[in-house]
C-alpha cells in the first residue's frame, strides 16, 4: 500500500513570464527512492533541493519525491518533516521494500511531463542532470540514462566493483544485443510517453528495474541516450552484491527466455 504525505505546491518565481508567454512550462518530477536513510537524507535533499532551484529554471518546473519503501528506521519521519518545510518536496510511503516498486508507484502516480530519479547518496555528480532533462525535453529521446561507462565519462570506485559493472554490462548485450552502455547506474529520466507504455510492463520490483526499462526500451524503438556522468562510489552502499547479482542473472534469463523475440 502507499501512501503519499502531500503534493508540492509548485510556486512560479516572480522573474518567470506571465501567462501570456507562449513558451510550454515542462514538468519534472525527480524521484529519489529510499530505505533506511535517515542518516543521509536530509543533507542529500538540501543538496539537490538547492542545486534544482539553481540549475533546472523556467521553462522547467520540478518537484521532487521522496519515496520511501517500507524504511524501519527513522527515514520516513525525516522525509515528513523535510516536506513541511520545503514547497515542492512530497513524500510517497510504501509498505514493501523494492527500489522498483518505489519507482513504479512514484511513476503512475506522477502527472509530470518527464519522470526521473536518482540514488540517495548523489555518487553521481548532479551537473549531468539538466542534460538528462534536456535529452527528453529538447531533444526528443524517451529515455535518458546516466553512463559510467560511456566516453567522457569519471568513475571512482574499487576494482571488484568496475569489473562487476564491466563484466554484467557485457553480458547484457551478449545476450540481449543491446547498444546502451551502462544498465544499474542510478541516473535516469523518461519521457511521460514512453513511461506510460513501459512501466506496467516492467515485471521487477527491485534492483533489476533499471536493466529491464532499458531492454525493453530499446527493443521497442523508443530513442535513448547515454549521458557520461562522473561518478563516485559511496562507501556505505547498501548494495548486496551477492543477492543482486542472482537477481540479475535470473531477470537477463527471463528476458531472454520469455519477453524479448
């Protein structure tokens, strides 16, 4: 079930043109999906809070969602209050866990223009979104994804994990002959168009959403770009590398097998 805590009242800013402008007003809606981050959340929000209110101007008007899956700790009561304080955050509340199904209900539930989300601890440097934004609003692509893998792009991280990454984003298009470069990073925006369509086909509810709006993207014919994003690995992930591995190897089988011709 969920439950959202209340909508942000988007404010026009006194410098944006009146009514009579002809420019279309674009809504963006950016998710950040979250267990059990009390520890980080609030400084995580100040920051992109700030940095939306600086970089994504008119034309552009966002919103962002904290979407909290099922939290045990004090997550949800700090995002509450956050939203009490700040016009254009909202809360949605789910009482399961899965970063896909967070997405999901944060997604059908949106009336924006382009739906987007980013991981909790910003490990992707916030000066690539507006291009995200810009990729779908100005440019026509349906989605837009970042890429740690892409040329131009930084990343900071250990061995283990640049060669988990390299090898699973090689296995992706080995098996499913995909042309994206980097399916797990947590920096992607779609089209409200293409998000109607591709959501309610999305059967994973967890870690392997991503890789799975993607393939089913791109078999579909939607445009998606790649963004080179830099990139630094948050010590204290909560990624469990063992079980999501499985994870994917079983979604990358079930695709394969069963969804993509």
């Amino acid at each position: 079930m969920a439950t959202v805590q209340r909508r942000p009242r988007i404010m026009r800013p006194e410098a944006e043109p009146g009514p009579a402008e002809a420019t279309r007003v674009t809504h963006v809606e950016v998710v950040i999906p979250v267990y059990n981050e009390a520890h980080v959340l609030e400084d995580s929000v100040a920051r992109l809070y700030s940095f939306l209110g600086e970089h994504l101007p008119y034309p552009y008007r966002w919103q962002l969602l904290v979407a909290d899956n099922a939290s045990t700790d004090g997550t949800l009561a700090v995002a509450k209050r956050l939203a009490a304080q700040l016009p254009r955050l909202a809360v949605l509340h789910l009482d399961q866990k899965g970063r896909g199904r967070a997405l999901r209900a944060a997604w059908q539930a949106s009336d924006a223009d382009v739906l987007s989300y980013m991981d909790v601890d910003l490990s992707t440097d916030l000066a690539a979104y507006p291009p995200l934004i810009r990729a779908i609003a100005e440019e026509g692509y349906d989605v837009a994804t970042g890429s740690r893998l892409a040329r131009g792009a930084s990343t900071t991280r250990s061995f283990k994990r640049e060669m988990i990454s390299r090898g699973y984003n090689l296995l992706i298009k080995a098996v499913l002959w995909t042309r994206f470069s980097d399916a797990q990073c947590g920096f992607k925006a779609v089209s409200r168009r293409a998000a109607d369509v591709l959501v309610p086909l999305i059967q994973n509810n967890e870690w392997f959403f991503d890789t799975e709006l993607l393939v089913l993207a791109e078999k579909k014919g939607y445009r998606i770009k790649d963004i080179p994003v830099r990139w630094v690995e948050d010590p204290d992930t909560r990624v469990n590398l063992r079980r999501t591995i499985g994870e994917d190897l079983r979604g990358l089988w079930r695709l394969r097998t069963h969804a993509i011709p």
